[in-house]
C-alpha cells in the first residue's frame, strides 16, 4: 500500500546547495511516501548515478522510488515506477515494459485527461499544476494554476489516487487535501527548505489534517 502523503519531486538545483541524497534522507528521516527522480537538467548518465543512490536510500527506507518520464532509466535503476507527461510512452507502453506490479502514474489537468489516464491502467494520477509555479515548467497553468477545485473534480471522477502538485506549500496542503487530493507533490516546499525533514513533516501533519476534515 503506497503512502501518498508527501510526494517528493527531487531538484538538485532547488536544493540550496544540497545534494540531492542529503534531501532524500532528512525527508525520509521526516516521513515522506514516495520519492521521485527529476533532476531535468541533468544528463541521463548524470541521473542515472544519482539515482543509484536514491534506490539505495529508498529501498532500505522502503519508500516506492520513481523516476520522472524516462522509462529506460526506471527500467535500469530498477526503480518501482515511472511517472508520465503528455510527451512521454503512453502508460500501456511503460507497463508493458515494466511489468503488472510497476507504478505507473500520469500528470493531468483535466477530469477528461484523468478518465482517459485511468483508462489506460494509470496507478495514481498527479494533478496540477494546482497553484503558479516556477518549478514545473511541463505543467499546463502554471501561470494561474487550476486551483484545489479542479483536484476535486478530477478526484470525484476517477478511483485512483490524485496527488496534487505545482505551488504546494504546508499553508495550503490542508485546502488541497479537503478538497480530495491523497496527498501532495513538492519539490521546493522541501528541496528549499531551511530543514527538510521538518518540511516533510509539516507537509504531512496538513495533509492529514485537511483529510480529516473532509
């Protein structure tokens, strides 16, 4: 059973001067439910090596580690998944590479693109981009963001877990959770925070907090 909660997008370059295993450890030290791999503006080999090391951490962590687009690097890490966009294999093609017990998630914006993900076997969905956002260029609205009522619309349609993303913060984690999110998705909410694990926490505690008082 995949914790939802906290959602951590990894951003070597968001991490004021951390490396990215050092956020790793304090969020898992702090709670965190999934971790996944970004680093966009690194080269593959560059991922793949810091990947190898977040695998080591997550593993012994048993926290689920999954990698962001690139299915050959999920594949070779031996990741436990591989998280979608509109440019990436379609989810049918991951998981025919990958395997039936892969996790397979797929960003979305709208209840048509979330029903359509479903559909097509997604394991969870990342919902957003829920506020602005200057993190996530790949996201659609990131100038305005769809806002936490679009989450509870893409969550009343489908029966897959939506993790939202794109501006979360621990002020407004609680509103997205209320609305029906699962859990959130960050990267500097926790990459650029003063004390990561203590974000990771906070994070957590609101979202738990905002379910609670669905």
């Amino acid at each position: 059973m995949v914790d939802w909660d906290v959602y951590l997008v990894t951003g070597e370059s968001l991490s004021a001067g951390r490396t990215t295993r050092e956020i790793v450890e304090a969020a898992v030290s702090g709670g965190v439910g999934v971790v996944q791999l970004r680093e966009k503006d690194r080269t593959v080999r560059e991922r793949y090596e810091m990947g190898r090391e977040i695998r080591d951490l997550t593993r012994e962590a048993g926290v689920p580690f999954v990698v962001n687009d690139r299915v050959d690097l999920a594949q070779s890490l031996d990741a436990d998944g591989v998280h979608l966009g509109d440019d990436d294999l379609p989810v049918a093609a991951a998981r025919e590479i990958l395997g039936e017990d892969a996790i397979v998630g797929r960003s979305v914006s709208t209840v048509a693109d979330a029903e359509a993900a479903e559909a097509a076997g997604a394991d969870y969905l990342g919902v957003g981009a829920v506020y602005a956002t200057g993190s996530k260029d790949d996201i659609p609205d990131e100038e305005h963001g769809i806002g936490p009522e679009r989450v509870a619309d893409v969550a009343a349609a489908v029966d897959l877990p939506t993790v939202a993303i794109g501006g979360i913060t621990a002020e407004n984690a609680a509103e997205v959770a209320r609305a029906g999110a699962d859990g959130v998705a960050v990267i500097t909410a926790i990459t650029g925070a003063d004390d990561p694990e203590a974000a990771t926490a906070a994070l957590r505690e609101a979202v738990e907090r905002g379910r609670a008082e669905r």
